[in-house]
C-alpha cells in the first residue's frame, strides 16, 4: 500500500515510517526540512500551513492512505507558547490542507493522531469517546488547544478517517523521558503533588502509538478512538512511581488550592481534576491492543 506520513520527522512519525516499510508498504515521508527526514521511499517537502505546497507534495506521492503526526511539541523546550500555537494551527489549517489533499488525489483513507486528555473534568473518572470536551476549560490557552482538537476531529471524520486519540506520551524524545521537560522538573524537585493527588492520566508509550497507526492505516474501522494503555492512573499513584524510576527525591506535597500557581493551570488540572480515557473502544472495533498494558512498564525507566 502507499502510505504518506505527514509529520514524519516527529517523536510519532519517524518510527512509524520504518514499522510500515517493515510490513512491506511504500511509504513517502513529508516534512519541512528534507535534512531531518527518515529513512522512507520517497522524501516529500512541504510546510503544512502552506496549502499549495501541501497539495502538490500529497499529488506528487499519489498515497492510498494519509497518515496526520503532525506537531509542533518539538519546540516545548524553547518555546512552550509558540508550541501550543502552532500545533493548534497545524491541528486546524493544517488538518484541512491534507483533508483537501485527500480528496484531490483520491486517497481512501486518513488517520490522524488527537489527544485522550482533552475531556471535560466532568463525570467518572475513566471516560469514553462520547464524554465531552473541555472547550470552556478555564485556562484560555487550553481552551484553544481543544477547541483546535475539536476541529481536527471533525474534518477528519468529515472523511470517515480515524481519529487517534493517543494518551500521555512517554518513552524516548517524549516530556517524560530522562531528559525531557516533565523528566528534569522530576529530578531537579520541581513537580509537588498537589494534595489527594485525584487527577487521572492514561498513558501511551511511543511504540504502542506506533503500533496503533499501523492498524489503523491496516483498518476497514473508522471513527474516534482512544489509544491509551490499560491503566489509568490518579497523580497519587503515577508521580512518586516516575520520580523513584528517575532516581529523583519524591515529589513533595502542597495543598491542592496552591497548585495553579505553583504549576500553572495544565499541570494542576492534570495532577488534580484530569479524567482517564478507556481504550476498550480501539480493542473492540480497531483489534488493537498495547504491548505495554500499564506506565509501571518503562515510565521514567528509558
């Protein structure tokens, strides 16, 4: 099958490239910079904000199926606000230049990488696909984040594509490795624990993220689905876990009221209000299953 990969140079993307030639696809890469391409079997440059560009690289690939990673989380460290800005950007006009794309070059499928985490804090603690999302968060630069979600989701389902749902991801290049933001707020002791501690994060490592874009360009299934391990974990559980993996002191307590100043909104949220997301939907309907079923597998251990 031709499988063109768009955000192929990302933590995603690049394993991905090679798990899909392993099976025996033809798979072109598209980035923005050709000199940070992986291996693949054909390179194709574009920037995705750009709509021509876009248009003519998909063209010239001629895929069958168009696979989304596209971020821009890379630039985190340097610049988190520019970060969340223009993944929001590639999440919405992004997302439409290879929706466009798709349906120029007649492509049958598109899958596209989202977010378990971007619930409304509203419910159980472990919600489905149906739970809605958090567009009236309170933080307003969250609240763009997933009103950009939002709009992903449904340009891609406005093709019977596959929404991605991916949970927190861990494992090499990620925030929570060793050397990665959330990893060196860990060692350094700058990451308390809220009090309770009741936020629930579902985990992802990048090989089962891997894992699950391969079925799903393998797939008949189409729809929203969320791709995360089989345990959701509250703070209380995952934190001090991470933090004696890292070799790191265990995380302090504070109380829970001064969490957003102490952490900014989204780390707070995350660690005190956050909801899980249950896979059993990408089980049933995708037949995907991770290979690591909990984070105690190899979070904080790469």
């Amino acid at each position: 099958m031709r499988v063109l990969v768009a955000g192929a140079s990302g933590v995603v993307g690049r394993p991905l490239v090679g798990a899909l030639r392993a099976r025996g696809h033809r798979v072109s890469a598209l980035v923005r910079d050709a000199s940070r391409a992986p291996e693949a079997d054909e390179v194709v440059v574009a920037d995705a904000l750009d709509r021509s560009s876009v248009l003519t690289a998909v063209s010239a690939a001629r895929p069958e199926v168009v696979v989304h990673q596209l971020s821009a989380l890379s630039l985190l460290g340097d610049d988190p606000a520019e970060a969340f800005a223009r993944t929001a950007r590639l999440r919405t006009e992004g997302t439409r230049h290879l929706v466009e794309a798709v349906r120029a070059c007649g492509a049958r499928r598109l899958v596209a990488q989202s977010i378990a985490f971007a619930a409304a804090p509203a419910g159980p603690d472990v919600l489905d696909e149906h739970a809605p999302l958090y567009l009236d968060a309170p933080d307003p630069g969250w609240a763009a984040t997933v009103r950009a979600v939002a709009v992903l989701e449904e340009l891609v389902q406005g093709v019977q594509g596959v929404v991605l749902r991916y949970g927190a991801l861990y494992g090499p290049g990620t925030v929570y490795a060793r050397a990665g933001g959330t990893g060196q707020r860990v060692l350094a002791g700058r990451l308390p624990l809220p009090s309770g501690g009741a936020g629930v994060t579902s985990f992802l490592h990048v090989e089962d993220a891997v894992g699950a874009a391969v079925r799903a360009v393998e797939s008949e299934a189409f729809g929203v689905f969320h791709v995360t391990d089989d345990e959701p974990a509250a703070a209380v559980q995952w934190l001090p876990h991470y933090a004696k993996a890292l070799g790191a002191p265990a995380p302090r307590v504070v109380p829970e009221a001064l969490a957003p100043r102490l952490l900014g909104w989204f780390t707070a949220h995350q660690l005190t209000a956050a909801r899980g997301a249950d896979n059993s939907r990408a089980s049933v309907t995708l037949g995907w299953r991770p290979r690591r079923p909990s984070w105690r597998e190899g979070l904080g251990e790469e």
